[in-house]
C-alpha cells in the first residue's frame, strides 16, 4: 500500500461521503450510528482478524482467538457508550482447517458473548489460503447520547478505564517467548493480549453519567488513538507521563524485557 492506513480512510471517506444520508454517524468512528426503534439508536461495527497479521497460532489458542475476535468487535460498541446485541461472524478457512479448531474458535467467541448477553445470529464461511476471522456487531445506544470521538473541547481531561500497557507487553513477551522463562506477571500480561475483556459495564456507567464528552477504544494505543480524537475535535492534548497508569505486572514486565513501560502504553 503506498499510503497509510489513516490517509487510506480519509480517502474512502471523502469518497463516501455523498451516498451517506441516512446514517447519523458515517465513517470516521468506532462504530456508524443510524435511526434505531423507538428511542433507541442502532450501533454498528466490523473488525477482522487475519493469521499472520493479527495473531499467530504458535501462541495462540482458537478458543483464545474467538473470544478476542470478539472482544475487538464489542469493544467498539462500548466506545460509544452502547451495548451489542448480535453478531455474524465470518470465517476464512483453507482446505487443511479441522472441524475441532473452528469448534474451538465459536466456543471462545460464545464463551465472551454469553456474559455479554450477545446472540450470534449467522455470518459465512468462505475457503482462503489463510485464515481470518470478522465479526460484524450490531449495538444499542440511547437515541442522541452515543459518545462520539468529535466532542473534545479545550480544559478537558483525559481519562482511561483501567491500567494500561499490559496486552502490548504480553504481545513483546510473547515475540521473545523462546528466550524468556515465565512468571505470574508474564502470564497476567499474555492474558491481558490474548482474552481482553470489552469495558461495556464502564461505558455504560459513563454514558449514564454523561462524564465523557468524547470517547474511543484504546486497542491500537493511547497516542495513536487519542490522536483520532484530537483530529474529529480539532483540539490538542498534553499527557504527563507519570500519571499514565501502568500496572505492576506491565512495569515489571518491560524491565524484563528491556522496554520502556511508558512507550509500551502509549504505542
């Protein structure tokens, strides 16, 4: 690709842009916003994950991939204050795939989307020479209150849910596997990568309390995704790097693996 995957969206946007009338929200973020029933708007999303790009089988499980398949789509419709409801799923398997690992791949993904109360309603399976798996969300959000990535504004703070950096040094760990011994705080950490857990009961409660004038998933960073935010509100931010809360097991992590916590968390 000879631009990047920034540029690549802004172009598809501006392309789409004229056939988008009905939406209320269109492309640009987590997820498209349109009219829903009765006081209630509808959420929708898509996230695929691809072998080789996304996660690698040599250390990861297919019940471990379904749930994270998942997680990366609902995670989505928490970002704008919503709840999922169903899902479709599509599967890319080659001719070598076995009925067990696509058995465990479903069991991962029910296993997170019944605490979610989410239904898997159908999707589509289509022969590949590398496996991928996409999950499209369909979400509820009240109608009018879905938190966008465009309502920053100068004086407001900048908050996460939670510690950070955790699943991005599981990931290194992982990278570097066959060098390093384990440790409770390693296996905390490769946790935190392969089986993340959407922060839908955090949404909420912030919709409820309509704290957050803007919001988004995390997943792909603290600076590359505040960043999105900061070009929708056409705002700027500054972060102190000592109150970026990392946990125990990030810290000692990286001082393992001889990485910045810090650069961790945000990249």
């Amino acid at each position: 690709m000879d631009i990047s995957e920034v540029e690549l969206i802004k172009r598809i946007r501006d392309l789409s842009r004229p056939l988008q009338k009905k939406a209320l929200v269109g492309i640009g973020d987590d997820a498209a916003v349109i009219e829903g029933r009765e006081g209630y708007s509808y959420l929708l999303t898509t996230d695929t994950l691809v072998e080789n790009v996304h996660f690698e089988w040599i250390f990861t499980h297919p019940h471990q991939l379904g749930w994270k398949a998942m997680a990366a789509c609902t995670s989505d419709i928490a970002a704008m204050g919503g709840y999922p409801v169903f899902a479709l799923v599509t599967l890319g398997v080659s001719t070598e795939a076995v009925f067990s690992t696509v058995k465990q791949i479903y069991e991962g993904m029910l296993d997170l989307s019944s605490r979610m109360d989410v239904e898997v309603s159908g999707g589509d399976i289509v022969r590949s020479p590398i496996f991928f798996i996409s999950i499209s969300v369909l979400g509820e959000v009240e109608a009018g209150r879905a938190i966008l990535r465009k309502g920053a504004s100068v004086g407001d703070s900048i908050y996460v849910t939670g510690e950070i950096g955790a699943a991005a040094a599981g990931l290194l760990f992982l990278k570097q596997s066959k060098i390093l011994s384990v440790s409770s705080n390693k296996e905390k950490a490769v946790e935190k990568w392969l089986m993340p857990f959407p922060r839908i009961k955090e949404a909420r409660e912030i919709l409820k309390t309509g704290f957050a004038t803007a919001m988004i998933d995390i997943s792909d960073g603290l600076s590359s995704d505040l960043c999105h935010i900061l070009e929708e509100s056409k705002v700027g931010a500054e972060i102190w790097e000592e109150k970026i809360p990392l946990s125990f097991e990030t810290q000692k992590l990286c001082d393992v693996l001889k990485k910045s916590a810090v650069e961790v968390a945000l990249q």
